[in-house]
C-alpha cells in the first residue's frame, strides 16, 4: 500500500495495546476478538489525532468503547462531543478498502480509514467518507486535512445549538419559531397531560395547566414536528413532556428516526425510537437553569434543540 507524504501516522504503544486486550477479554470467539482488538486501536489513532487538533472528544458515549455494543454492532464508533459518532475502520494486511456493516450506516457523521502496519506499532490515518456503503476504497477516500470541515457547524446548526429560554414560555414570550400547539397539532394523535392539585377541606380542586409549544424541523426530507410541554411542580420541580410527530402529509414517522434528551454536557440521558408509530414522547423533570438538548437523529442526519428552563 503506497501511503502519501501526508497521512498522519499514530505510534501505537503499550496503553491501546492493553486496553484493546481488555476488550478483547470480553469477546465469545476468537475471530471477534481479534477484530475488536485491531478495532480499539483504530479507535485509538483516530482519538489522538483528533486531540492533537483540539477537538474534545466524549469516552464514555463512544459505541466502540462500550463492551456490550462491541459485542452487538462489532463497531469502532469515537464519539466528537457536539458532532457525533465518527466510525473508525483499521485496515491491515495491504487492503485496498473496507467494509461497512449494514447496521452501521446511520447514526454516523462519518467513517474513518486507519491503517495499522503488520507489527501493530503505529497507525496511519488515510482519509474519510462521510456516505455508508458496503465496501469502501482507497480512491474513494477524502484527506483526512478535510475532516476539519465535516466538523465545523453550518451556520444552521449554530442556529439550532441558540439556548431556548423556557422560562419566557411561562411568561408567554417566545420567538417566531416555536409557535402555540395548536397550530400545528393533531389532538388524536397527541395529548399533553395536565395536573390537578388536590383538594383540602377549604379549597377546591385547582387545574395545573400545561404550557406548551411546537416546532416544525425537516429531516432528511421528513416534516416533522417537535411539540415541548411545560408543567409547573412542587418544590421547584418542572416536569418537561416533549413529544414528536409527523407532519399533515404524513401518517406515521419514519422507521427508525430517534428522539434523545441529552444533559449539558451533551451525554445521552433518555432516548425513544418510532417503529411504524404515529408519535414519540419523552417526560423527565428538572430544575431551574438546568440545561438540556432534544436531538433528533435519522439514519446519517441528526438535529439539536438546547433548552434551559
């Protein structure tokens, strides 16, 4: 394999090495192991890389750093926080491309080509694909000098990433975007739920009101529409509903499409999927100045909303 002046290349020492052995412990074959193995050091490279560029990087929501999704999806998925997952595919043994298992080919933001050299000593960094397919070559590769671009935010999405007053909603202000319910919503399809407080000898039963607003997003071709409610409750408490469904042209939303609710730090918290379902919804509750985001996330699409109430 003939390698440009230009690839970055990664020396492999002795802490990938041990922690791609721990992985590998976890494995029933050997085939497995081998490949979770070769996988955490590809993981590996690409998060040095990474680093050595000041991008920050989230462990603990990696796929391919969770045993159990090693075990189930046999992927190498480094998580870029505020960006997503970016699939890092090792190559050995003088292999002119790659391959991309089906289940992989969502929730991605892009697949990175790691060459690891026979001794399993250093690692080379040979470009990247932002498409999924089954099988990937070299001559398909963009230069790795262009990641830099993939992970940089349209000026859209530094829009959408705009902190959300919540409390302006109890204090019915809100801009032009998030519009009242019933614009937009679909009563047999979706229902906010409302609290009563309870009554004593003196008084009567009161009606805790919900307050709520939607929002329309296209995502990947998909009207859809996000609708966040707010409920009032003891002890500084306010419960959030958040709910999705499809747009008047549709019925049902798309297969697969995902709601997360992610805290500050942008770590998933909660997550629901529509499978042939007409809505999605989530409930949690939080306090005030808690900050959170409600991504959507289709197939290699994904969309934010930050909020703090």
């Amino acid at each position: 394999m003939t390698l440009s002046l230009t690839d970055f290349t990664v020396p492999l020492t002795l802490e990938p090495h041990h922690q791609a052995e721990q992985f590998r412990k976890h494995q029933t074959s050997a085939q497995k192991g081998k490949q979770v193995y070769l996988n955490t050091l590809a993981i590996y490279a690409t998060q040095f890389y990474l680093e050595c560029l000041g991008y920050e990087l989230d462990v603990a929501a990696s796929d391919g750093l969770n045993p159990v999704q090693q075990m189930l999806l046999g992927t190498a998925a480094l998580a870029v926080k505020g960006y997503g997952q970016l699939e890092c595919c090792p190559m050995v043994d003088g292999e002119m491309e790659f391959a991309i298992a089906p289940e992989l080919h969502q929730d991605r933001i892009g697949y990175v080509a790691v060459h690891l050299d026979p001794s399993l000593r250093t690692a080379t960094m040979l470009g990247f694909v932002t498409e999924a397919a089954d099988r990937v070559t070299l001559s398909q590769l963009q230069p790795m000098a262009n990641l830099t671009g993939l992970l940089t935010p349209s000026l859209a999405q530094q829009a959408n990433e705009q902190l959300t007053q919540l409390s302006d909603w109890l204090q019915d202000r809100a801009d032009d975007t998030w519009q009242a319910l019933d614009n937009f919503i679909n009563p047999a399809t979706v229902a906010f739920r409302s609290q009563t407080t309870e009554p004593t000898e003196t008084t009567e039963p009161t009606p805790t009101n919900i307050i709520a607003r939607s929002k329309r997003i296209s995502l990947n071709d998909h009207d859809i529409t996000l609708a966040v409610g707010l409920l009032p409750l003891a002890d500084n408490q306010t419960e959030i509903q958040v709910q999705v469904y499809s747009g008047q042209a549709q019925t049902y939303l798309p297969p697969q499409l995902r709601l997360v609710v992610q805290d500050a730090d942008n770590l998933d918290v909660m997550q629901a999927e529509a499978r042939a379902t007409e809505a999605i919804q989530l409930k949690f509750t939080g306090t005030p100045g808690e900050q959170f985001s409600l991504k959507l996330a289709l197939q290699n699409a994904s969309i934010a909303e930050r909020f703090v109430i």
